[in-house]
C-alpha cells in the first residue's frame, strides 16, 4: 500500500523538522515547507495528498493558500493549523474549503489521528467498495445525484454542484441515514472523529454552506432543525446499489 504523501507548511524550522520526523514514524512519507514559493514546489512535483498549513507565514496568509489549493488541486485535503484564540481564521478556512483545524499549540498524536481521519473519509464508502471489487452505490433526492465514488453532486437541472470535502462527506452522513436527527455532538465524532467543543462551530458553518449550495436555505425542504436535537434529513433518498445509470435524470 501506498504511504499518504504529507506536506507540512510552517516557517518554524523546527516545528517543521519535528513534525517531519513524528509523521514518518506514523507510517506517512513527509515533505517540508517553509513558505508559499516552497509550498507551490512541492504540490507542483509531487503527488501530495494532504497539506499541514500553518495559517502565519511569512510571505502570504495561509487562508490564501489554501483557497489556491482547493482552486487549483481539489482533491488534495488541508489541515490548518491556527492560534488558539483565531475563531475568524478557523471560519474562513472552513469556508474556503479546508477540511479540518488544529489549534496551535498542538499535541502532534492529535495531528496525526486528524490527518487518518480526513483521508480515511477522502476515500470513504466509495474506496470501501472498490477495495471489495463492489460498485458504490448512487443516491437520488429531490432531483439532485450524488456519486460517491466521484465525489460529485448534480442538481435537478444537470449542473454540478461544487462541493468541499467537508460539505461533501457531511451530505453523504445525511445521506446514510435519512430521517435521523443527528446532534451536533454525533456530526463533529462523524465528521472530524472528535467530540464537539461548546463554542466550535464548524458543524453549524459546515451546514449553513450545505443548504445554501442546496438552494435549502430558508426552505428546509431537505433539511430540517430539530430544536434541542441537531440536524434531520427530511427528504426520501432513493439508492442504487448496483450503481445504476449515473446519466438518468
């Protein structure tokens, strides 16, 4: 198998070099970054599946590269690493698509049990599948056509839909289970394999995004939420185990 490809972007060169020599004895092969231009090196040489980027550095703001990447190479998944204290950062960086946060300082066990469980859900049911030589199956809801072995979504007009990783994986738990009302607490362990912190709010922006790419905001014919309970699934999914014709309306 494979070892992951983990690109560390941070201009603390010994921050970098710790962190380069913890993650290889997790099992990941590592590249080290110090700024912008080295970042764009390394993504430009090699196939990196996932970068650690610090949100200070010194020639540019790591909420603009990680716009870059997710622009730019979608399919590579970004954790940021940002102050304790950043609340704003944290938000920008989940709107502008990064698939996970890590407040500085860190524990580096932390880090990497993140970064297994963002690449764990960058494959997701659809890698399962292919792994068991089956077919992912397809979902149909209201028009719309999620693949997860595309990671695509098109609406009831045909057009795709552009989604971020997080929103992405977050639609497909609804997904699995319609009709369930999911508390905040069951979506953070879901979707970040965490417990939720009183005051983050990610599960929330995450949502918020979901429904308006969905054309659900102020609707709630998809999603409904559930005083003092969390978040339900309202409409029928229909699913094609076998795959079926992914160009049927």
């Amino acid at each position: 198998m494979t070892q992951p490809n983990i690109l560390v972007v941070d201009d603390d060169p010994e921050i970098c070099r710790l962190l380069g020599k913890y993650l290889e004895g997790q099992g990941f092969r590592c590249q080290l970054a110090a700024n912008r231009r080295q970042c764009q090196q390394r993504l430009a040489d090699s196939r990196v599946d996932l970068v650690v980027l610090d949100v200070m550095l010194p020639d540019a703001s790591g909420l603009d590269i990680c716009r870059q990447i997710k622009d730019e190479k979608p399919e590579v998944a970004v954790i940021l690493l940002t102050a304790l204290k950043e609340d704003v950062d944290r938000i920008i960086g989940l709107e502008l698509g990064a698939d996970d946060y890590l407040g500085k300082p860190f524990n580096p066990r932390e880090l990497a049990a993140r970064i297994r469980a963002v690449l764990r859900r960058g494959g997701g049911a659809a890698a399962a599948a292919t792994r068991e030589g089956e077919t992912a199956p397809i979902y149909r809801f209201e028009g719309f056509v999620a693949v997860p072995e595309r990671r695509s979504l098109t609406g009831p007009d045909g057009a795709d839909v552009p989604l971020t990783g997080a929103e992405f994986d977050l639609l497909m738990i609804f997904l699995d289970r319609p009709g369930r009302v999911l508390s905040r607490e069951i979506l953070m362990d879901l979707l970040h394999g965490r417990s939720v912190d009183p005051f983050d709010r990610s599960i929330d922006v995450t949502m918020s995004r979901l429904r308006r790419k969905l054309n659900d905001n102020g609707v709630f014919r998809l999603f409904k939420t559930v005083r003092n309970g969390g978040y339900q699934f309202a409409a029928r999914v229909d699913r094609d185990e076998d795959g079926g014709d992914e160009a049927r309306p």
